[in-house]
C-alpha cells in the first residue's frame, strides 16, 4: 500500500508539474513562481490546448569561399539557403550582401571581398541582392561552359592526336565517315 501510495504522489507532482510548464508556455501566463511549489490538495484540471510555435532549425554556415570555379555554385546556394531560413535576421539586402562578403575569405574571393567593402560606397556599391548576384555571377561563373569549351577547342594547335593537329585528325575522321 505505501508503494502504492508514494507512485500516486509521484504521478501527482508529475502531472501539477506539466501543468505548471504548460501555464508557463501559453502567451497570456505570467511569469513563474520563483519559490518552491507545494502539492495541490486536488488533482489538477486538464489544460487548456496550448498552441507551441515550432522553429525550424538553422542550415550550417557556408564553408569559406575561395573563389574557385568548382566551389561557386555550392557556397552560393549554402548561403541562399541560410538567408532564406534567417530571413528575420538578414531585413535588409546589404546586410545579406556583406554576410556573404564575410564567408570569402581567401584566393581571388578575398580579393572580390575587399574590393566591395573598400570602394567608395562599400557594399552599397550594390543597389539589391539582384545586382550583387549578377556581379558575383559574372566574376566567379563561366560564362557558358559550352562556349568556353569551344574556345578551347577552337585553337587546335594546342591539342594533338598522334602527331596529327585536332583539326588535321578531325578532317581525316570525316573523310573515312564520308
């Protein structure tokens, strides 16, 4: 019976200490008592349903960007990412613009960095995310891979099949297809 008895008072202070942290939880409680709480004479009432907002973690911050062409699109989707889901913290498009500024860090990146934050203007030297994007964009894409593929190619003195010019294999390759 004594077990009996001590597992009801431990249910007892359990539920009357839910019933606190919910009271302290809903928007219209007052602040929580500062002493030690004693048992209720009665069982508590149920509580009224609260409603609890739920925030949805934070990504991870981007790695630091150092101007490679192989990196550019991955740190600029992290950083995307991470605005979006801070969009409380970042109100503003040069405080976003300048977060990004922050994370290049080394290489050429560096360089792009300092040359925003020191000219004239600073960061405002960009009048909205749109037109950092685009400058960022201009300075670490290519800009058409195929393009820049071709432009490669179209030299084809640097490229050798053999003891063949690229072009000299390429017309000889046609020519057996023909």
């Amino acid at each position: 019976m004594t077990e009996l008895s001590t597992l009801h008072q431990t249910t007892d202070l359990i539920s009357w200490s839910l019933q606190a942290l919910l009271e302290c939880l809903s928007p219209n409680s007052a602040p929580p008592m500062a002493e030690e709480p004693t048992l209720p004479a009665v069982a508590p009432t149920p509580a009224a349903p609260v409603t609890l907002q739920l925030q949805i973690p934070h990504s991870a911050l981007p790695n630091a960007y150092d101007g490679a062409h192989s990196g550019r699109e991955r740190f600029l989707q992290s950083c995307l990412i991470y605005i979006h889901l801070s969009r409380d913290t970042f109100d503003s498009d040069i405080l976003k613009i300048a977060w990004v500024l922050l994370y290049m860090k080394t290489g050429c990146a560096s360089t792009y960095a300092l040359q925003a934050f020191c000219c004239s203007r600073g960061v405002g030297s960009f009048p909205n995310w749109a037109a950092f994007e685009k400058d960022f964009h201009a300075e670490f894409f290519l800009l058409d891979p195929a393009k820049m593929a071709a432009l490669m190619l179209h030299d084809g003195k640097q490229y050798r099949q053999g003891k063949c010019t690229l072009e000299e294999y390429i017309d000889s390759f046609q020519a057996l297809v023909k």
